[in-house]
C-alpha cells in the first residue's frame, strides 16, 4: 500500500487504542501524517503544551495544516475517523445505505464509547489512588469489560446476517477498526477473552490488511523493544 504524505500532524502514544483507530484510518486512505510521541507513561498529556491541544488530556490529536483553521486540533477518534471518510470518501469505511451505516457505526461506538473508556490511564489512575485498587484488582476490572465488551459484540456478529468476512459485509469498515484496536490493546495487558470465535475470525482477517498491520503498537515510536 503507497502512502503519500500530507498536511496532517497526529499526537500518540504507542499503545493508545484510540490512536490506533486513527492510524489506520489514515492508513487506509494513504495517508502519512507527521508523528508527535506523547509519553502517557510519563505525564506528558497533562504538560501545559498538550493541554493547549486537548484539554482533556487524551490522544490522539490530529491537526490538519492545510485548512484555513489549521489551529483547531481534531480530537476523539471516532470523529477523526468520519472526518477522514467524508474528506477523503476512497476507500470507504462506512457502507452506502443508511441502516449499514448505522449498524457499523452501533458497532463502533459499542466499542470505542462503551468498552475502551473503561480500561484507559485516567481510569487506573482514579481507581489506584482513590479506589484502592492494587494490580491484580485492576486486572480483574480490565478482563471483566473487556469480556462484557467482546462477548456482547460476539452475540450481535455472530447472529446478524449483515456479518461477513468483515463486522459488516466483506470489506473492512470503521466497525473493524474499533474491534481490532481493542484486541490489539489487549495482547499489549497480555489479557485473553474466550469463547469469541466471530471477533477472532474478524480479528484475523484485518490482520491480513496492511493498514491494520502498520498500525500495530509494537511497530511504533516508543514501543519496546526485545
């Protein structure tokens, strides 16, 4: 797959689900972004610098230089990546009738909105200091939604006629996205979820493509190595 080079800066973080939602995304339109590590590990989302970018503290951030407000940084994944698909509309991520739309976009957001949020830094960092929660209790909190997440999607995919090779039909969408960015974040807790035969199969198949592929944690800036 040929990437070309664009007017687009995104701030990361390695192991960021949202950002690897992103990255695909912009992989799957060909598009190569100047990349700004943001060491979550190390706070720096929370420098006076980043606020200015997100206030929330959070990546992934994308600016597109090449607008007239090119000042106005893009947040939330979810809305990176419909703004991606209505700018650049080939190859698309999102299905042409409007109940496929909003199928994988039910999908998508039963992920990034209901699952993901749960298991994020701020999250650990609330329930560590104020919950008291030591590492093996943090652990068992990331497998139970995780598992409430992936079982839930397993029973709609493996119900719904609309499933195919992919979440919906057999071209990868924003759906697969969403679904491969928490399986990929999982691997990184080294966390297993079981009796998920449909997401695995899906799983696999984004695999197969190389703008999932490229996007994986452990090809990118800041992740270990060895």
């Amino acid at each position: 797959m040929t990437q070309q080079p664009h007017n687009f800066e995104l701030f990361s973080f390695w192991r960021s689900s949202a950002t690897y939602r992103v990255r695909v995304g912009l992989n799957l339109k060909g598009l190569q972004p100047a990349e700004h590590y943001v060491n979550l590990d190390a706070g720096e989302q929370r420098s006076e610098a980043f606020l200015k970018i997100n206030p929330l503290g959070a990546v992934p951030a994308l600016i597109n230089l090449g607008a007239e407000q090119s000042s106005v940084p893009l947040t939330q994944s979810l809305a990176i990546l419909e703004f991606l698909e209505d700018t650049y509309p080939t190859p698309a991520m999102l299905p042409q009738d409007g109940l496929g739309r909003a199928r994988v976009r039910s999908i998508a957001a039963m992920l990034a909105v209901d699952t993901h949020p749960l298991i994020t830094p701020r999250v650990k960092k609330y329930l560590t200091t104020v919950g008291n929660f030591d590492e093996e209790a943090w652990r068992a909190w990331q497998i139970n939604w995780f598992g409430t997440g992936l079982r839930a999607l397993e029973q709609r995919l493996s119900n719904e006629t609309e499933t195919g090779t992919f979440c919906h039909g057999d071209m990868p969408t924003m759906a697969d996205i969403c679904l491969a960015s928490i399986i990929v974040v999982m691997r990184t807790f080294k966390i297993e979820i079981v009796d998920i035969p449909t997401v695995q199969r899906i799983m696999a198949n984004c695999e197969q493509i190389d703008a999932f592929a490229m996007a994986d944690p452990g090809r990118q800036l800041g992740a270990p190595t060895g």
